[in-house]
C-alpha cells in the first residue's frame, strides 16, 4: 500500500546528492543553497556570533553603534568637484619624487608589467630620466619613492600611477570633512593607466596638465563645485553604473561645465577640451573613484566598525581596508577577471586584476549597481539577468540601501551600500567587480573587460583582526 496520495514536495537543504534517490521516484524538489557560516570554519563562526548586534552584549553592542556611525557618515557624504590641480599643490605628503600606484603597498621588484610601464612613463613625463632605460635605472638606484594612493588620499585606475605634475581632480565631501584626488582620465587605447609610454602617451599627458587641467580649474572657478553625487544619481538612472560604464555621467558633466569652459577659456582652448570630454565616455570614472574615496574615507577608522572602507588591487595582491582596523592591509593574491577579451587575446595574456577602481564597488555603485546597466554585460560578459543578479546578491553582505541610488529594473530599490566584512565570511559571498582586463606585458594595454570576485581570504583574515582589537576570540 502506498504512503503518499500524490507525489512528495522536498525541500533540499545543502548537498543536492542527497535529494538524488527521491527525484528518481518522481518527487518535485526544490534545492536550497546553502552552506554553513563561515563555510564550516568553527573559530570564524564562534568570532562571528560574538560579532553580532546583540544589544545585551557589550562587544554586540558597541559593534552595532559603530556600524550605524559608518552608515550615516556614507548616507550624508556629499561629495564636491571643487577644482583641478597639480598633484604637487594638492596631494598631502607628496614628495617630489615621489609616485603613487594603485593597491596596497609593493615594491618594484614584485610589481607586475603594467605598472612598471606606468611608472616609465611617468619618470619620462616628469623628466627625471631620457630614456625608458634610464628610468628603470633611476627607480633601481633607490631615488623614486612609491607609495599607494590610498595613503595620500588618492585613487587610480588601473596602475594608478600618480607623479607630482599630474593634474588631479579635487574633491571634497564637507560633512565628512574628507578630500580626495584622482587624476584626470586618459581615455581608451594607449594610455598610460595599461603601462604604456611611447611619445603618444607622453604627448596626451602633458596636453592634460598644460591645457586640459588649468581650462576645468578655471571653469571650476566661474561654475562653482560640482555635486558629484547627484550627477552619480542621475546617471544610475540614465544607464551608466559609474564604474565601466560612464557615457551618461560624463555628459551630465560635460552640460554642468559647458558653459563655464566656453566663458573661462580662449576659443580654442575651450574646443579642445569639450571635445575630448564629448569623445572621451570614460572620463568621468576617475571623478566617480574620488567622489567614492572621499565618501569611504568619512566612515574609516571608527572603532568596532565592521564595514569596508576601501578595496584595491595592485596587479599582484588584492587588498581591502575595514573601518575598525585603521590603516592595515589584509591581503590575498589577485585573480585574473572572467570576461570578454579583444580579438586575438585570452587569460593567458592577462594580467591579474589591477586598479583602485574598486572603490567604486565598496561605495555600492559599479558592480553593485550593475542592475542600472544591464547593456554593461555586452562589454564585461554574462546576460542582462546577471546584471540583476549581481546587485540582489550584493545586497546578501551590505548593511543598507542608498535610497539617493535608485535603480530603475528593480523597482528603484537603492544600491547595495556599507560592506559589511561580517556578512562577507558568513554568506561565503565574495564582492563583485566589474573591471577592465590588461596585458601581463606593459605597454600592451587593455585586452579585455571582465567581472572579479574579491578573495575571501582577506575578509577572514580581517573579522580575526576585529575579534582581537575588540577582546574576542572564535574559541
């Protein structure tokens, strides 16, 4: 006699073999995917259950109110473009021979090829050698000093090489009482940011310092700041994602200071610039990473706080900085991006991911926000559902939603915002990138665009820190 009427409904918690035997016999099952805390890690999951807002338990406790301060300070972040610069009058701590590169700190014996390109490049733009050869010679004498962006205040894409003349956006988000530096974007092709330097790279970087950086500054000076985080608005809602994708930002821009540049600076001088910008689509991404440094910065550094405050990858280590931890560096070896690549390059061309761009994903926008951009899948790889797919994941290791950030597919629900680093080791869910792909080799450029996946490794290693500097442990 049989037990069931009709056919069994299973709920299938973790390992699907086991719901194998009932399927077989015609049972409807439905999988749930789902894995331990901390994937099984007994000392993380006890760290993670002290760790928890539980208002009856001091260390609860304190971590919940400095999580919430991390929260508001993101939420009222009102990030300025106030002017354009020389690095040398503007980034603190710049020494005059001194470079900034994206990521954490590494030295230039274990830099990968882009950023070894770059920083040629950057010696020959500064003139403090002739040659290529005499640049890397300079740099092996010990008389160029590094450092990362993330030190001074700055960010940079790709190889993120900064040097003292380079003109750099300004900008400031006053309730945080934060500045923050980019340099101005090159545009695609052979560009500097990829480890390219020939006369052509050289040629643009000085028309950037000599004209395009001095015409911005002085149409600054006429318009008045820019309020970046209603142009990053905007432009979520125009189709941009404000990490890979920018058209829409960088011609809300281009509108704001149109008529500033035209009445600030000679005819000719005013053409130039427009044009760029009006040929250039990327340009607005290095004012998005500052617009997000800034905002991250205000929530950095406050006791207890789980939240991540900066993500960056230097070609060889992928790093993350978490609020309650100050200014240390958790590391693990960067991957190579899964993604679409140019005719006649594969993954055995690329190089491992690279950039400061990341900042953009630890504000909630670019791959956070990839469900405002679903066209951004044509240039990274995937399908339009995994646009949204992304941002809903994101959603699973944030602790609030940006309601200033609506994103139209998803009923204008806000952006993914406040990494929380708890979140990340008990889901097992990594943060999404959206990137560009370059060369192992420098001067090739970019090869490719792709999504990245931050390591876990670092987000683990990161909750143990907190557990000590808060008196917890996992045992």
């Amino acid at each position: 006699m049989p037990i069931l009427t009709s056919p069994a409904a299973i709920l299938n918690v973790g390992v699907a073999e086991l719901a194998a035997g009932a399927m077989t016999h015609g049972a409807q099952v439905v999988q749930l995917d789902w894995r331990p805390p901390a994937d099984g890690d007994r000392e993380l999951g006890l760290l993670l259950a002290r760790l928890e807002d539980d208002a009856d338990d001091p260390v609860g406790a304190r971590v919940r109110a400095a999580n919430a301060l991390a929260v508001e300070r993101i939420l009222s972040a009102r990030p300025m473009l106030v002017g354009v610069r020389p690095a040398s009058e503007v980034v603190p701590g710049l020494g005059p021979r001194t470079i900034l590169h994206a990521g954490p700190p590494i030295a230039w014996s274990r830099m990968c090829g882009p950023v070894r390109g770059a920083i040629t490049g950057a010696i020959l733009f500064e003139g403090w050698a002739e040659t290529p050869e005499a640049a890397v010679e300079l740099v092996e004498r010990g008389e160029v000093t590094f450092a990362p962006c993330h030190h001074h205040g700055a960010v940079g894409p790709m190889a993120g090489i900064l040097s003292p003349s380079m003109p750099v956006a300004v900008v400031e988000n006053a309730p945080g009482g934060t500045r923050a530096f980019a340099t101005m974007n090159e545009g695609l092709g052979k560009v500097l940011r990829f480890g390219a330097y020939d006369q052509e790279v050289l040629d643009r970087l000085r028309w950037l310092a000599s004209t395009l950086g001095p015409t911005l500054n002085a149409a600054l000076a006429l318009h008045g700041p820019v309020d970046l985080r209603t142009v990053i608005a905007q432009a979520l809602q125009m189709g941009d994602e404000c990490h890979n994708r920018n058209a829409a930002a960088t011609s809300l821009l281009a509108r704001r200071l149109a008529s500033s540049v035209v009445r600030s600076a000679p005819g000719f001088l005013a053409v130039q610039a427009l044009d760029f910008l009006a040929q250039n689509d990327h340009f607005f991404l290095n004012l998005s990473m500052a617009a997000c440094k800034s905002t991250m910065d205000a929530a950095h550094g406050i006791e207890g706080s789980t939240v991540v405050t900066a993500m960056a990858r230097n070609g060889v280590e992928f790093g993350i900085r978490v609020s309650g931890t100050g200014d240390h560096w958790f590391t693990a070896p960067a991957t190579v991006p899964e993604g679409l690549y140019f005719p006649g390059y594969g993954p055995a061309d690329a190089n491992p991911d690279l950039g400061d761009s990341a900042i953009t994903e630890t504000r909630g926008i670019g791959g956070f926000a990839m469900a405002a951009a679903p066209a951004i899948v044509r240039f990274v790889g995937g399908t339009a559902e995994d646009a949204l797919g992304y941002t809903r994941e994101m959603q699973r290791i944030t602790l609030t939603r940006d309601a200033d950030f609506a994103l139209p597919p998803l009923g204008f629900v806000g952006t993914p915002a406040a990494i929380d680093v708890r979140r990340v080791v008990e889901t097992g869910t990594a943060p999404v990138i959206n990137t560009g792909i370059a060369h192992k080799e420098p001067g090739v450029g970019q090869i490719g665009a792709g999504v990245a996946r931050a390591p876990l490794a670092c987000f683990a290693e990161a909750l143990r820190e907190l557990g000590r500097r808060l008196g917890v442990g996992g045992a």
